[in-house]
C-alpha cells in the first residue's frame, strides 16, 4: 500500500492526478509557521493511499502535476521505499538510507525547498 500526502497548493493549475485505486483518505487544512517564498501561510493538506503496484505510475502523474517553483514536492512510503518527487525529478530510496535520503534534500535545497520543510523521517 502506498500512503503519502500531497499540498493542494503545490500542484499546477490545470493538472490532474489521474492514477488509477488512488484514494483520498482525509484532507485537512493548516497554517504554515515558515512558508517559503511564493507559498502560502495556508495548505490544504490531502492524505492518499493507493495499491502499491501503483507507486510508479503515482510518482510519475505527481512529477508532471507539481509546480517546478515554489520549492514544492510530495512524499509517499511504498512498502520499504520512500519516493520523494519534485517537478520532473524522482528520487526513491529504501526507509533509512542516509544517502539516498540527503540526496533526495541535497536536490530540494538546490530548488528552493526551505531546511525547515525537509524534514521527512528517515
């Protein structure tokens, strides 16, 4: 099972998530204490789950769906693998591999993401 969540302000206009036993599971809305420049003081938080066969084609549609600035991304466990998406750029790495999980920070940095929103567990 894939669960993960995704920043209804972080997707571009117009983009759709079409993938397919994708399941909203809540959606809740939160202030943000340090939002980074271009983002708003207010998310919509949306908590999904999906079949894990579907982990691919999830971090593909979310790839193509999420706005290349503001510094945005989305997250997702898939089984032992956390998969970590950026506008056109996926990282995805076994839970509690230091390196892939700096790697996946090292590239949110260089797109603006703040220190404070990198901070995924393990």
């Amino acid at each position: 099972m894939v669960k993960g969540r995704i920043v209804a302000e972080s997707l571009r206009p117009g983009a759709a998530l079409a993938v397919a036993g994708l399941e909203l599971t809540r959606v809740s809305r939160v202030a943000v204490s340090a939002p980074g420049p271009g983002q708003p003081g207010v998310w919509t938080l949306l908590d999904v789950a999906a079949p894990a066969e579907r982990s691919e084609e999830l971090a593909a549609a979310l790839s193509a769906a999420l706005l290349a600035d503001g510094g945005w991304y989305a997250d997702f466990r898939s089984g032992g693998d956390h998969v970590v998406v950026y506008a056109g750029r996926i990282f995805r790495y076994a839970v509690g591999d230091v390196v892939g999980r700096g790697e996946a920070i090292a590239y949110g940095r260089s797109m603006g993401v703040p220190d404070a929103q990198l901070d995924w567990g393990l």
